[in-house]
C-alpha cells in the first residue's frame, strides 16, 4: 500500500519534469545576455577617440591618427602629408582644428567615425 502511494505521488513530479522544456530556459537565458550587453555597450558619448581610421571614400583626407586626449594627426589625401592638429569634443562630436575651418567627425562607434562638410565620409579603424 505504502509503495503505491509513494509511486502515484511521484508521477506528477515525473510528468512535469519529463515535460519541462530546457529550450525555452535557454531562449531566456540568450535574451539576458543579449540585455546585459546591451547595458554595457559603450555610448559614442564615452567613446576616446585611439589609434588611426582611414577614409573609404574621402578624396581630401586619408586618415586621421589620435594621440593623447587632444592630438590628432590629419593624412592629406592630394599630396599624402601629414599635419598635426588638436580636437576638441562636444557629446559625441569631434572638432578638428584646421588652418582653414574646422573639421566636423561623429562618433559612431570604437571602430567608426563620421565625417561631415569637407571631411564627409566613414573613417574605418585600422
């Protein structure tokens, strides 16, 4: 008698743990972290500008090359000379002092710059 309980006792249990579907444990635990990096993916706003991003389709400027927190050297894309100038930064915004203007760049990302005007075009991170 007592095995007979004990055995209709535990075939609930079994049933549902037979019917639990380790799928859509794994569908929530892809959406966490998904979510998680999503929180800590980094905003153009705290992105430093570090390293050299070439122009895919500027004809004036080659590439720009960032030192520092303020240095950035500019490639001449006609004669391929380089000039040093400075930067500075508003939100996501970089402006590049010229002789001329100034040079207006978006941060996209760590690895993508936006130009603008004269600059127009993706700057690519080597």
């Amino acid at each position: 008698m007592k095995k007979s309980v004990l055995l209709y006792s535990l075939l609930p249990l079994l049933t549902f743990a037979c019917s639990y579907n380790t799928d859509d444990k794994q569908d929530q635990s892809d959406s966490l972290l998904e979510d998680a990096e999503a929180i800590f993916e980094k905003s153009p706003k705290d992105i430093q500008p570090e390293g050299t991003f070439v122009a895919e389709d500027n004809t004036f400027y080659k590439s720009l090359t960032f030192k520092g927190k303020r240095t950035v050297v500019v490639r001449d894309a006609i004669f391929g000379m380089d000039f040093p100038s400075e930067y500075d930064r508003d939100e996501e915004f970089l402006r590049v002092k010229t002789d001329k203007s100034d040079l207006l760049f978006e941060i996209i990302s760590e690895d993508t710059i936006k130009g603008e005007g004269f600059a127009e075009g993706l700057y690519i991170k080597e």
